[in-house]
C-alpha cells in the first residue's frame, strides 16, 4: 500500500473574483479519516471542491505525492481521488448498478465493455455500502439514506486511494448518520482508504474522526486530534459558542454540550 | 458473499436486449429503405430496383429520384438524431433537444438567408448554418447564464429564442415565396422533395465522422450525464468534451438542415424513443441514429404514398413530436420544473 499524500500549497481559492479561501496550507493524514469543522459557508465545501479539481484555485496548488494535479493525467487523477458531492443527482430512471458502474470510467478503454476488474470493483463497492439486494431499482425510489448509500458505492467502485465526501449525512435521522459512519470508518480500517469528511455533528466528529481540521472565513484556523480541537475554547473560536465538553461514556472521545443564553449556568462548575 | 450474476444479471440482460433491437431496427430500416425504392407513382419490383442499383443503369426515377431521396431520409434522420439525442443527453432534459431550444432554427435562418437571398452553393450554405448554429447555441447560453446557469432557464430561454426565429424564417419565407413556394415550404418542416445527388456525399461522409466520434465519446458522454462535477472528478477533461460533443451536433444539424429543411420532431424524439427501447445503461447514439432514419423513411412514406395528398415528411414526423412535448411539460410541470 503506497502512501498518497495529498496536499494544498497555499490554496487562494473563490468564485469570480469573490474569494473564499483565503491562503491555507495542509497536508492530508493518509490512511486516516479526517473531518473538517466550521460554520456554515466558512469554505468548507469550497475547499472540497478545490481538492477534487471542481473549481481551479486562483493561486497555490494542490499536489498528490508532491506533483502538481495540474501535471497529471485527468484519468490518474480520478484513480486516486473521489469524491461524494454534497448534492448528487442522477439520469432519470437509472438502476443502482447502472450508476456504481459509471465509477470505472476511469478505467474503461475505447470500445470495450465491462471487464472483469470492472465487475469485480462494483460489486465489492455494492457490498461494502450493503446495496447489493437493491441492484435493479430506480434511484429515484430509494430513500435518503439508500441513495447516499450508492452515491457513495459509486465513488468507492471509481477505487481511489483518497476519498472526499461532503455532509455525508446531512438529512439522515441519527441511526442512518451511524450506519453510513460506521461504513465508512470499515472501509478505513479495512482497505485503508484515506477519508476526509465534512460533517456538521461536532460529537460524530469526534467519535469518528482521527484528526479534524477547524476552518473559519476560508481559513484554517486550527487541526490535530480530536482531544485538542474539541476544547470549549476551541469550538467558541470556530462556531462563536459556548459549551461544555465532557467524555462521552462509551467512546471516550470528548463530547460538547452546548450551552443556551436560557440555561441557568449556576451548576457549572 | 453475494452472486456476482445477480447483481449484473440485469446488466447483461439488458445488453443481449440491446442487441436484438438494434438488430430488429436494422432490418425496419432494410425494410423502409425497399419499400421507398419500390413504391411510388410507379412501382418496382425489388429485384429491378437491385438490377438498375448494381448495373447503374440510366433508370432516372431509381437513380435520380428514389436513390437521393432514401440516402438523404437516412443520413438526415441520423444527422438530426444523433445532434438531439447529446443535447438531451448533456442537459440531463429531453426538452433540452436543439429543435425546441433554438439551435436547430438558429442554423436554419442562416439556411433559408443563404439559399432564397443570396443563392450560395450547399457546400457554403451548410458551412454558414454551422457557424449560425454555434453562434446561436452560444448566444443562448450566454443569454441563461447571465444571472447564474441552469439547465431550465437554459430551455425557457431557447424556447423564447427559437420563436423568435421561426418569426424571422416565417418573415423570410413570405418575402421569398412570391417566387418559389416549393423550395419555401422546405424551410418549414422539411422536406425531401429535389434532393440531388451532389449535396449528398459530403453529407454522408461528415454523418459517418460524427457518428464515429460520437462512439469514441460515448464513455465520457456517459459520465457526463452525472453532470458536470461528476465528470470532472472521474477524470473526463469536461470543457473540451463538451464544447466538442455540442460542436458535432451543431455540425450535424446545419449539414442536415441545408439538405432537407428542419425535419420537425426528428431530433427530439429519437433520443427518448430509443431510450426508452434500451437500457438506460447504454449511451443510445446509435439506436437514436437508427430511430430517426427510420422516423424519417418511414414519416415519408406516409406522406408520400398512404395520404389523399402528398405531404412532406416534416410535416406527419411533427404530428409524432407535439403531443410528446405536451406530455413532457405536463410532466416536468408537476414536478415543478421544466
Ligand atoms: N457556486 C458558488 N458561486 C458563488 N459563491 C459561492 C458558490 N458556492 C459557495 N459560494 C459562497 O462561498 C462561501 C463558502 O461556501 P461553502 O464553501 O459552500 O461553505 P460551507 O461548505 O463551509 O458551508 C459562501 O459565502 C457561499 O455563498
Ligand atoms: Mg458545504
């Protein structure tokens, strides 16, 4: 397993001349998940979208190993790096593995059909997100939690080393978020996908992140392991909030209790 | 561990499936093309027709009239097909097809210009219908995405657009018809009426380069369906692909429409038809080119032998296309966009 070290030199990066990302700099763990923390529009989908080539960056770069994305091969790139968008639509009527199967593009050559690497990825992908009974139906009457299910088996069929995903479980009740999570942690463990995930729940971030990277107006403004960014201090700098943080009971990751302007503080310590 | 045949069981199925309706719209298509050879004023029968074919004998009615005119219902229909079944295809909208949107009318201003005003030659006439049809796609374009893109402001816009130049064709063909209503009513709807020989080679032979490239690009035509992020990040280089995929079709249609006139409907319905008859799982370039040949052959037939009067073929394939295109807005309308 070779590492594949991603990283942003000096990302200046926005839409027009409007810009969003304001200089950051940072390397991807490999092999590792990452979550980045931070308000909403602090650039967080901005900076995803720089990684994974979506919007080209007004200065800096992003490099893979050290060489420039802008030097490799389109198709190199997409055997290294995936992504799960933050909205993912698909064609009308298309069956859930009509669409995994559209991840090997990467791989496809002129002319031939599907070989049988291209079929043995699909499926692995279709199993590791368990969608496999679900082969024939229609996208469109799956539920949420199922269709961002194959949104992401079709990024995992596309076999990359590193893969990005936008609120992967934004619109999810609580047991889906844990289930999708949970999914995606094993294939972290067990195929040593390098993941780096945007998330909105401070407490999953810290259950399942190994390391976390805190932005704010398009900056990075801190990173490291869970235990160090979810500090009261810390989580008052990104989100202007005030909290409590406690251990959570079971994982014995640090857990934030948000504190309202009506609670009554006395109890406190 | 789960059987590998059934979760693609339906892949595979629906590739043999594929296979036999391209094969059984082959052989309507041998079919139309016997039966537009044959029938007539005056009939053949197949054998002679083979005869004169082979043996080119001076046959005038074969060679001079029934042979252009199959070859041009072919090669148009493959034309206009192949042109709307990409923009419906790029736009993830069948009403995105360039005959609803502008681009087609845009090419075909530039035509009936060229041909009733100043009586360029067809080799200039397509060349300037291709340039119209890219400045008016352009134009378009340019016209929906002032305040931020989207494919249905792209298509209200085109729609308004191409009004505007069915006004204009509208306009032109009054000035011009005090003298030549035949060739006129070609700019209408289409027509197959008068094809010679001449304009038909270089036709043929830009048909078969699209259709070609359009299968060396039906992979990243494939991925670009998921849209655009989708595409770039499974590593299609999207700008050239696209630019490229709408300058075929643009091609196609102005090459076409200098031949035949703006066959209605042709390009609309070919691409939903053979989708409809394949799996979505195939990029339906070549059961949409064989669906508009057979659309064309076939809607002049109709017109041309089983009508109290001769119709041209534009006008019984648009009779096929308006009730699709209500049934589409009806649709897209209580989905709540178009
Ligand atoms: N496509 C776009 N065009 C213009 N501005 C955008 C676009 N997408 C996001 N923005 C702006 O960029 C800023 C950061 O957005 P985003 O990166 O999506 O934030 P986050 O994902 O952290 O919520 C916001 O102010 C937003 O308005
Ligand atoms: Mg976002």
């Amino acid at each position: 397993m070779n590492d594949n070290i991603l990283k942003a030199n000096d990302i200046v990066a926005g839409y027009g001349d409007n810009t969003i990302i304001d200089g950051i700099n940072l390397k991807i763990p490999a092999h590792k998940i990452s979550v980045i923390l931070g308000s909403n529009g602090s650039g967080k989908s901005t900076m995803l979208k720089t990684f994974c080539r979506l919007l080209t960056p007004h200065s800096g770069s992003i490099a893979l190993n050290d060489k420039s994305l802008q030097e490799m091969k389109n198709k190199d790139i997409a055997k290294s790096i995936g992504l799960l968008p933050q909205n993912s639509i698909a064609p009308e009527g298309i069956t859930v593995a009509e669409l995994v199967t559209r991840g090997r593009f990467p791989y496809r050559k002129f002319m031939c059909s599907l070989t049988t690497e291209d079929y043995a990825a699909v499926k692995e992908a279709m199993e590791a997100m368990k969608i496999c009974d679900l082969a024939d139906r229609s996208i469109d009457e799956l539920s949420g939690g199922q269709r961002q299910r194959v949104f992401i088996a079709l990024a995992l069929a596309q076999q990359t080393d590193i893969l990005f995903l936008d609120e992967p479980t934004t619109f999810l009740d609580i047991a889906y978020q844990i289930e999708i999570l949970d999914l995606l942690k094993e294939l972290n463990r067990k195929k040593k996908t390098t993941i780096v995930m945007v998330l909105h729940d401070i407490n999953l971030s810290s259950k399942y992140a190994d390391y976390i990277f805190a932005m704010k107006n398009g900056m990075l403004i801190k990173e490291g392991i869970p235990s160090d960014i979810i500090t009261s201090q810390t989580i008052e700098e990104i989100y202007g909030l005030k909290s409590v943080v406690i251990t959570d009971p079971v994982s014995c990751s640090p857990m934030i209790i948000p504190i309202s302007s009506h609670d009554d503080l006395t109890n406190v310590s | 561990m789960i059987d590998n045949s059934k979760i693609f069981a339906n892949i595979k199925s629906h590739r043999i499936k594929y296979k036999i309706i391209l094969t059984i719209m082959a052989i309507i298509l041998l079919i139309l093309v016997c039966l537009n050879m044959t029938i007539g004023e005056k009939n053949y029968s197949l054998m002679e027709v083979i005869h004169t074919l082979l043996s080119s004998e001076n046959n005038y009615i074969i060679m001079k009239l029934r042979l252009p005119r199959t070859l041009a219902g072919i090669f148009c229909g493959i034309a206009f097909a192949i042109a709307g079944n990409t923009f419906q295809t790029l736009l993830g909208n069948p009403l995105a097809s360039p005959d609803i949107i502008g681009v087609s009318s845009g090419s075909t201003v530039a035509a009936v210009f060229c041909i009733l005003f100043l009586n360029l030659n067809r080799g200039l006439v397509s060349f300037v219908a291709v340039l119209a049809g890219a400045v008016s796609a352009l134009l378009i374009y340019k016209l929906a995405s002032k305040d931020g893109y989207s494919t249905n402001r792209l298509i209200l816009t085109g729609i308004g657009a191409q009004a505007f130049f069915s006004a204009l064709i509208n306009w032109m063909i009054k000035k011009a018809s005090e003298y030549d209503v035949p060739t006129a009513m070609r700019w209408m709807s289409g027509n197959l009426n008068g094809i010679t020989t001449d304009t038909l080679p270089l036709l043929i032979v830009i048909v078969l380069l699209a259709l070609i490239t359009m299968t060396y690009l039906s992979n990243s035509l494939q991925a670009l369906e998921l849209g655009e992020n989708y595409a770039t990040v499974l590593g299609v280089n999207v700008d050239v692909t696209r630019s490229l995929l709408i300058l075929i079709s643009v091609v196609l249609i102005a090459f076409a429409t200098a031949i035949s006139g703006p066959i209605s409907s042709i390009a609309f319905l070919s691409g939903p038809i053979a989708g409809r008859l394949c799996s979505k799982n195939q990029i339906n370039t070549i059961p949409a080119a064989l669906t508009g040949a057979i659309l064309v052959l076939a809607g002049d037939f109709i017109g041309q032998n089983l009508l109290p009067t001769r119709y041209p073929v534009g006008i019984i394939t648009g009779i096929l296309g308006a009730p699709y295109l209500v049934y589409l807005l009806i649709k897209q309308n209580k989905g709540g966009s178009i």
